[in-house]
C-alpha cells in the first residue's frame, strides 16, 4: 500500500509539472496598460518560482520586447514560413522566463499546413515545463482576440477607470463569458482601493442582471503611480527595478493570488502543452 501511495504521488507530482496554465490578458480598448501589466506579472510571477512564458499576441501591437529592452530579429511567423526553429525566437529574459514573440501583422493566421503543426508541436516540446504561459492580446473584440480568449485557461480583463474604457471591458467580459464561466478583473491606474471596489462592483452588478451564469472575480487593482509612467517609457520592468514600491507590492499580491486560484484537479486529461494550444488557435483560422 506505501509503495502504490508513492507511486500515486509521484505521478501527481508529474502530473502537476507538465500542467501549463494559459492565461489571456486582454481588454476593451487600448491604451490601459494591458501589456505593461502582462510583463511585469510575468517577472513577478518567475520571481515567486515560477516557470513562465509570455506569448506576444497582440495582433498589430506587438511590443513586449520593447517593454522588456530586448531585440527581436526573428518572430513566430518566421517558424510557421519554415524560416526558423521556435528554439531560435525564444528570448530568454531570465532562466525559466521566456519571451515568445509574435508578429505585428496578422499573416501569422495565413500559414498554416497538417506539416506545420506536427513540427511545431515537436519542436515546442522545450516549453512544456512552463508553469504559466501569459497571452497578451490585442485589444478589442477582433476575431484573433477571440479566439485566444476561447483557447485559454483563464482570462484578466484589464480596464481603466474612465467610462469609456470600463464601457468596453463590459463588452469584452460579455463576450468572454461564452468561452469562460470565470473572468478575472483587474482595475489599473486606479486612485485607491475604494475606487477599484466601486468600479468593479458596478461592472458585477450589470453583468449578473445580463450574462447568465458568469463568475466575475476581482483579481486585484494597481494605483496610478509615475513610476510605471517612468520605466515603461524608458524599458524597465517595473518590479524588478523598484520591488518595494506600491505597484510592485500591488503585482506580487496579484501574482500570488492567481497562482493560488489557478490550482486545480493536477490530473488533468487535456493535453495543456504549447504546441497543441497553438494548433488550436491556427485551427480556427
């Protein structure tokens, strides 16, 4: 019976390992630090022990590499044209963390064959020890975004407190909440606790009257700081450089918070490696 109970965890614990959480970060409009959050939670959540790729998905915007003040010679689209490895676009930002860029046109959807995806998935086998694969979408409701939102774990819906901005994450929330029964919130550039509180509890109180079934939960806000200003302007990440400021700090609760949420049944039957997440995606297209 010890023997069969080790054996038993030892195939949980495996289990658990090769378990990769795909996270969408989106939101309604532009210009609401979607992809500034996306990196830094990224670096908080390697900082925590994390094993984390952050797959640049934003369809005409892509700069996470700006952001992270590397340099991208080479994108996904390059590997699916058969001009390169998915070994040779990863930027490694730190052991373990990895950028995935993407590709600023929206060609990426146009190469595709039965080929393509067997070797991808072959050669994506590198990434299936990542814990947390974060998807920073475009933003909007565009046919690329939805069908990210539709293949993912989970979804952060990131908005702004300005009408127009909150206007459109209800619209993306809505949509969201036909792929995901659980959409998490994030409030950015907000003055305080209490205003992050009012707005999303708004946003919860039309969403219950409208969409059925749909569990929106507030997963944490970050305070208007100059400093994200600061070093989004001038290729930083934020949290690394100044780990004991309010956003920083803001980030880590964040970070934590998720990771907690995201346990689950570690034995799980679908198939959560990067290769078929992405056969996936092309598939729709």
């Amino acid at each position: 019976m010890k023997n069969q109970a080790a054996n038993l965890e030892d195939l949980v614990a495996k289990e658990k390992k090769s378990h990769t959480n795909f996270v969408a970060i989106t939101s309604g409009k532009g210009g609401v630090g979607k992809s500034t959050f996306s990196a830094n939670l990224a670096y908080k959540l390697w900082q925590l022990g994390f094993k984390v790729g952050i797959f640049d998905a934003d369809i005409g915007l892509a700069n996470l590499d700006i952001i992270f003040g590397v340099r991208c010679e080479k994108n996904l689209l390059h590997v699916l044209k058969n001009q390169a490895k998915l070994k040779d676009i990863l930027i490694p930002i730190e052991h373990d963390l990895y950028l995935i860029p993407g590709d600023s046109g929206a060609d990426i959807f146009r190469y595709k064959s039965e080929f393509m995806f067997e070797t991808f998935i072959e050669d994506s086998t590198l990434l299936d020890h990542l814990d947390f694969v974060l998807i920073d979408t475009g933003a909007g409701i565009g046919e690329y975004t939805q069908t990210f939102l539709h293949n993912s774990d989970d979804i952060i819906v990131l908005t702004i407190p300005d009408p127009a901005a909150i206007t459109d994450a209800y619209a993306t929330i809505k949509l969201a909440a036909n792929f995901q029964k659980r959409i998490f919130m994030l409030i950015n550039m907000a003055k305080n606790q209490e205003e992050s509180l009012s707005i999303f509890e708004k946003i919860q109180k039309i969403a219950k009257h409208n969409i059925q079934n749909i569990n929106l939960e507030l997963l944490g806000k970050i305070t208007k700081n100059p400093l994200i200003n600061h070093y989004s302007k001038n290729r930083g990440i934020f949290v690394k450089e100044e780990p004991n400021c309010n956003p920083s700090l803001e980030i880590e609760e964040i970070a934590r918070s998720l990771a907690k949420k995201m346990e689950r049944n570690v034995l799980v039957q679908e198939d959560k490696r990067f290769g078929k997440f992405f056969k996936r995606i092309l598939g729709h297209f």
